[in-house]
C-alpha cells in the first residue's frame, strides 16, 4: 500500500512567468505537507489521527527551483523574471530547474532564437545565485511556519491574513431567504417603475431576407450627423461658387488655361490677374 499525493495549483493573478512562481509554491506546499503516521504489523496497518501521532512530512530530498529567462534582439539582450508585457515581445524563453547543490534538473528553450554555449553557461551561473537565495527564503519561511503555527498554534504568513472560516473572496455565508409578501413587494416595484419604451408590434421588414424583432428600432448609422450636414452644404456651396468663376474666366478672349499633370489649374491674362483653382474646387466636368 501506498500513500498517492496531488498537488493541485489554482492561479489567483498572472503577470509573466507563471514557472517559476509554481515551481515554487509547488515545491513549498511538498515541504510544508504532513501525512498521518502509519505502522505496519504483519499484514495489519493503522493509520494514526493528529491527536494520537504527530504527521509526518514527506521525504523531499532537494528543492529544484526553476529560473526563466527572456532573450530579445537575437539573444543580444537577457531578461531574468520577465512580466506578461515583456513575454510579449520576447524572441525566446529558457527555464533552467536546479537545486542549491548547482544541480541542473531540467533545460527548457521556445522561442525563434537560437542560442550559444556560452549564453547557456552564463545563465546558469546566474541561475545557481537565485536558486540559493530563493531556497534559504523558502527555508526560513518554513522554520518560521514550523515554530508559530505547529507548536505555539498561531497563525503566519498566508494564514494570518485569512479570516476565520474563509477560504476565498468569493465564500459567502448561506443566509433564509424571507418569501412572505413576495406579490406585495414584488407589485410596488412595478408599480414605482418606469413604464415600457414603446415597442413594435410587429417585426419590421426593411429588405427581402431581414427583418427586426424586438424592442429595437430602425438602424441610424446611415444618417448624416448636424455637423457632417453642414459640411456637406459647405463643399457643396464652394464647388459652385469655383464653377461659376471657371465659366465667368473661360468666356473672356484672352484667358489662356494651363494644366500640368498634378499641379492645380493656372488661369491667367494680359492684365496681371492671376486666378489659381485646386483641382477639387472646379466641378466635375471641368476636371
């Protein structure tokens, strides 16, 4: 007989590099885990409560903790813990797993770049320096844990900023539910309520194939606004005003026009007046 164990990781926030944060939590929850005590007499086993035996942790030989690195620019520029933004726009990731004996576990690459033996060393000694810093944090986290929670029976670190009886923020306390007088209640809400918007009565067809059912009415995103109105009376006002002193110019004798390809109509004469129209102001069939 043996004991099965999973480790189940539910993620609260995600801001970049979910590995390394469980391959934490992972390795912390196997360490600060007890099992019932247990003896075996012949083919009789009895599993011990907490009262009768204290639990028993588990046998954790090493802490692997896992170490990524983000690489932008071809591998030019190393990033250690990138965020979710910086994930992004990464060319590559590399997760190093080793414990504080500098014993690598794992090596994991993605990502288009292509990396160098001499990048890969270099992250691993950076690597060695966080896992020994990350594990003497972990250490003393669980002494700490170890000394106030178990044998003074306080409370610390995660479980001192839980309130009684609540294991997330979305717990709530079951409550009776007060159904006497549900019509009278449920009628002074209708009666302090606003009345319907007017409604179709039946579904209205704007084209063969559609039709419109429902509370809503006829789609508007066609129509002009005020202003795109007036704009429109504006243009419209200019290009008649540009035709009408195009004609009053082309009547004269000694008016010449001249046009060059993208350049905008010259309309000039003997007596140094000089009228210059863009190509937009003159109506259709002058262009």
């Amino acid at each position: 007989q043996v004991w099965q164990i999973r480790l189940d990781m539910h993620l609260l926030n995600h801001d970049g590099n979910i590995t390394d944060a469980a391959s934490i939590a992972g390795i912390v929850a196997l360490c600060h885990f007890r099992r019932p005590d247990v003896s075996v007499q012949g083919e009789e086993v009895t599993v011990y409560t907490p009262e009768e035996r204290d639990p028993v942790p588990l046998s954790i030989h090493h802490m692997p903790i896992c170490v990524s690195f983000a690489f932008f620019h071809q591998g030019t520029y190393l990033l250690v813990d990138p965020t979710e933004r910086e994930e992004r726009v990464m060319d590559g990731l590399l997760v190093i797993a080793m414990n504080k004996h500098r014993e690598i576990c794992t090596i994991q690459s993605s990502g288009v770049v292509m990396l160098l033996p001499d990048q890969i060393l270099r992250c691993s000694k950076i690597t060695a320096v966080k896992v020994a810093e990350i594990t003497e944090l972990i250490q003393k986290a669980l002494e700490n844990d170890q000394k106030a929670s178990r044998k003074e029976g306080g409370k610390f670190g995660f479980a001192e900023s839980i309130p009684n009886q609540r294991i997330t923020a979305f717990k709530m306390e079951s409550a009776a539910v007060d159904t006497n007088d549900v019509e009278e209640q449920a009628g002074e809400i209708i009666a302090r309520a606003d009345p319907p918007p007017e409604v179709s009565a039946s579904p209205v067809l704007h084209t063969p194939g559609t039709a419109q059912i429902g509370e809503g009415v006829e789609s508007s995103w066609g129509d002009l606004e005020e202003s795109e109105k007036e704009e429109a009376a504006e243009e419209e006002g200019e290009s008649e005003a540009a035709a009408f002193e195009y004609e009053k110019v082309k009547t004269e004798d000694k008016s010449t026009l001249k046009q060059t390809k993208n350049e905008p109509f010259l309309l000039s004469d003997s007596e140094e007046e000089v009228v210059i129209l863009e190509p937009q102001q003159l109506p259709r069939k002058a262009r």
